[in-house]
C-alpha cells in the first residue's frame, strides 16, 4: 500500500474573523494580563444571545467551507451582513463601528502581520504533520477517499468545540505548536 493523502492547509479568511470578533468580546471582561488580540478599547455593543449566535453562525460557516474551501472568501466578503445581524446590536452606531471593525480586520489580515504570519507559523510543522498522519494512516491501512482539508486559526476558539469533521479539520497556531499530539490525534478522526 503506498501514501495517498493529500492534505489542504489555508488560513482561513471568515473563521480567522470570526476568532477576531470573539476576542474583542471576550477581552471586555478579561484582565489586563490575559487580554487577546486585538484589543481594541471600544466597546462595542454585542447581541444579548452573542454566544449562542456566534456558535451557530461559526457551525454553519465552518460547514460551508468544509464542503468547499472557496466559500470562505466568498463569505467574507460577500456576506459580511450575517455577522453583523448574528452578533451585534442593530442600529446606525454599531452598523458604522462594525464595518470599522471588518475594515480593521481585512487591513490586518492583508498585511505581512496577518494571513502571511499566521500561514508562514506552522511551516516547520506542516511536513511533519503530513509525515506523521500519511505514516499513521499506513500502519493502519486507511486509505483516503479525498483530501484532508484544514483551516488555520490564528488563535483558540473558545467560544466553540472544535471538533473533527470528515475530511475537515479547523485547527489554532496553538494546536500545532502546543498541543501537537492531541492534534495529530484529531486529524486522524476526520479519515474515514
């Protein structure tokens, strides 16, 4: 039996703004020593129901993007509203400083500091992260019925469990550099 894993890794456009957004809410009532990136000292006004929200429109973004990876651009861009409606109160204010907010995100994540960091953090891991589950998916003859994709997020999604989808795995730079076994464990799942 020879290898036949092929494996997508992409930093993710919406999931990476969606884990922005979940900072910015979850940094309102974080200590000065445990806030997350980005900071941002605004308060902006969050839905009443934003965890729930934020945990449904997370379930179906990720879906769309696992059933093909070219969705997440276009949902980025094109439906920048369903994040607005989902996590924000709705009026003039917060329409104005949410549309500062996607802006801010889009020039962080067009710069060197963004997409191109968080992709360019795990290069050292990916070929041994591919090495490792080819080998493991050979020991145990599985052969792949299609390629593994994967979304990078540039930090830990504390809002939902990730878990492992088929053939679709959402994982953090932390994952890759701190929790690498349990990591290699995970993408094993999606293989089936």
């Amino acid at each position: 039996m020879k290898n036949t894993l092929q494996m997508r890794i992409d930093p993710s456009y919406t999931l990476n703004f969606l884990i922005y957004i979940q900072n910015i809410y979850l940094n309102r009532n974080n200590s000065s020593d445990n806030l997350k990136f980005p900071y941002i000292p605004t308060k902006y006004e969050f839905h009443k129901e934003f965890e729930s929200n934020f945990k449904e429109i997370w379930s179906k973004v990720a879906m769309r993007i696992s059933e093909n990876p070219i969705n997440d651009q276009e949902i980025f861009y094109d439906e920048k509203h369903l994040f607005y409606h989902g996590l924000f109160i709705e009026n003039d204010e917060t329409l104005r400083e949410y549309n500062v907010l996607h802006q801010s995100f889009r020039v962080w994540w067009a710069s060197l500091a963004g997409h191109y960091s968080v992709e360019r953090a795990i290069d050292e891991k990916v070929h041994k992260m591919y090495t490792e589950l080819a080998d493991i998916l050979l020991e145990k003859r599985i052969k792949p019925e299609k390629p593994l994709n994967i979304s990078l997020i540039y930090d830990d999604c504390v809002l939902v469990a990730l878990e492992s989808d088929s053939y679709f795995a959402v994982i953090s730079i932390r994952d890759c550099i701190l929790d690498y076994k349990k990591l290699i464990q995970r993408l094993q799942l999606c293989i089936h």
